[in-house]
C-alpha cells in the first residue's frame, strides 16, 4: 500500500461504521490521522473505533440539525480541531420506478444522502476556515452522473452532492479548504440489502471491469483527497466507477 500522510490530522467520517466508510477509516488511521466515528448506529461505531487506536465513536444523525451541533461539541472536546470531513453517511432506498415511490422514502434518502452533508458541512466547514486548513470529501454516485433507473430519489440526491461540492469548492477556494467528491459505481456493502437483485445486476452489467468495486479502492481514494497532496483541486468529480464513466 502507498502511505499518505496524514499524521496528527483529525478526521470526522459520517457513517463510519461499515462498509465504505469503516474502510476509509481504516485507510485514514494507517495513514496517522485521528478517525471521529460519526454513525446512527453508535454500536458498530463503537466496535469500529476500538481497533483504530486514537479513533472515537459519535453518535448521529446526520438529518438532524441538533444532533451534528452535539457530534461537533463531543468531537471537539476530545479532538480539538478537524481537519478532514468525509460525508460518506448514506442509504439506497428502494429499487422502484418513481412513480411507486412513496413521498415519505423519496424524502427520506433525499435528507440523508443531500441535506445530511449540507448540515456536517455547515458544522464544520467554517471551522476549517478559520484555521485555513481543510478538506472535504463527499460521497456521491455514478448514480448521480448517469442517474439509475429504479433510483430516482438516490440519483438525484447524489447529484446534488456534486452540485453542492462544485459549489463549496468555489466558496472556500481562497480558504485553505478544498473540497471534492468521488463517485462509486457499486461495491458490495451492507447497502445493497436495501435495493433489488434485479437493480444490483443491471448496475454490476454497466461496469466494464465486470466486477465490483472495492471498499479499499475507494478508501485509497478518499486518503489522496484528504491529503496535503490534492493542493489544486477543488470542487471536483472523481470517478471510480470501473471505467463506467469516462468523464
Ligand atoms: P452502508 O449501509 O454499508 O453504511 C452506511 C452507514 O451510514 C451505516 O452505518 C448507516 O447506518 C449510516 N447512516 C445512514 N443514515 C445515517 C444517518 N442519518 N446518520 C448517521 N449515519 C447514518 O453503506 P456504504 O458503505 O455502501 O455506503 C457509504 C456511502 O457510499 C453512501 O453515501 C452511499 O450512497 C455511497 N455509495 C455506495 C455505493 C455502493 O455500491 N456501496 C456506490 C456509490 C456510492 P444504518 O446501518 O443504521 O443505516
């Protein structure tokens, strides 16, 4: 594995728990920084943090405005400042055509997955700002390039996203704080419990590698982009989806 240096860098990771986001801490934590394990499901937080020496478990909700205000005040008496935000926090919904989706899920991925970064961002960002350092990785989608059938509420959520990184990168551009985004194309995690068989083939047949994404291969990513070294990147869309999208 190459090493990035992150040591003595402070990490928050939403949805740091399982699947991609434990594997960024993993990364992050081999990489010398300190990993805030921010998840609804403070169980698995707490189990996670406990193999990465340093690391602590947060518990969140990343819809509610009250509890990202708690999760900062909680991170920063025991880390002080952060210098590193991954909004990876996300869920899939259901595989249906958007007509069937009821209102209350369409919601309900659109607060997780668009307005759940919007608060951590908001919470921390300017933070970073005033110490001139930072950086910010959001987990969007290929589903938010291309826009997945059967995904309606998760594709145009993760287009936001990118919207919403374009659109930081450019505000904080003069800061010290640069903020990008990566989009996966599927990777076999806890979240694919929550979508068809059907919806996983079709996604696994539009990648030319013909496999799977892996955790580690986005972690190894998401470690770059929290790293000194992406110094004159911002507001970008990174691609990991198996050569998918070319663009
Ligand atoms: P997982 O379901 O394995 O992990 C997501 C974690 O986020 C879970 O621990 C989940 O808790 C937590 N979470 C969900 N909602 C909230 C909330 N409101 N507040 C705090 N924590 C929350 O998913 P992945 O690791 O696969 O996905 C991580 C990110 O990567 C997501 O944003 C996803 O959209 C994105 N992504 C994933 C792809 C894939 O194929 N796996 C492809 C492209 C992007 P709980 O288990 O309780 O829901």
């Amino acid at each position: 594995m190459n090493r990035i240096d992150l040591k003595g860098r402070k990490a928050v990771v939403t949805g740091g728990a399982r699947g991609i986001g434990l594997a960024i801490c993993q990364r992050l934590a081999d990489s010398g920084a300190q990993c805030a394990i921010w998840d609804r499901d403070e169980e698995a937080a707490t189990r996670a943090a406990s193999e990465f020496p340093g690391s602590e478990a947060i518990a969140v909700d990343v819809t509610d405005p009250g509890s990202v205000d708690a999760a900062v005040a909680a991170t920063s008496e025991v880390m002080g400042d952060i210098d590193i935000l991954v909004n990876n926090a996300g869920i899939a919904g259901s595989s249906r055509k958007l007509w069937e989706c009821e209102p209350e899920e369409w919601q309900e991925v659109l607060q997780i997955d668009l307005f759940g970064v919007f608060l951590c961002c908001r919470a921390l960002v300017p933070g970073m700002i005033a110490k001139g350092y930072g950086r910010v990785v959001n987990i969007a989608s290929i589903a938010g390039k291309e826009g997945n059938p059967n995904a309606s509420h998760y594709s145009a959520a993760k287009a936001g996203v990118i919207g919403l990184t374009k659109s930081l990168g450019k505000e904080c551009a003069e800061s010290g704080v640069i903020v990008n985004c990566v989009t996966p194309a599927v990777i076999e995690t806890d979240i694919l419990k929550q979508i068809s068989q059907e919806h996983i083939d079709y996604m696994l047949s539009r990648i030319p590698m013909g496999r799977f994404g892996l955790t580690e291969e986005a972690a190894a990513l998401v470690a770059w982009l929290s790293s000194e070294d992406c110094s004159f990147t911002t507001g970008g869309v990174f691609d990991l989806s198996g050569g998918r999208a070319t663009y």
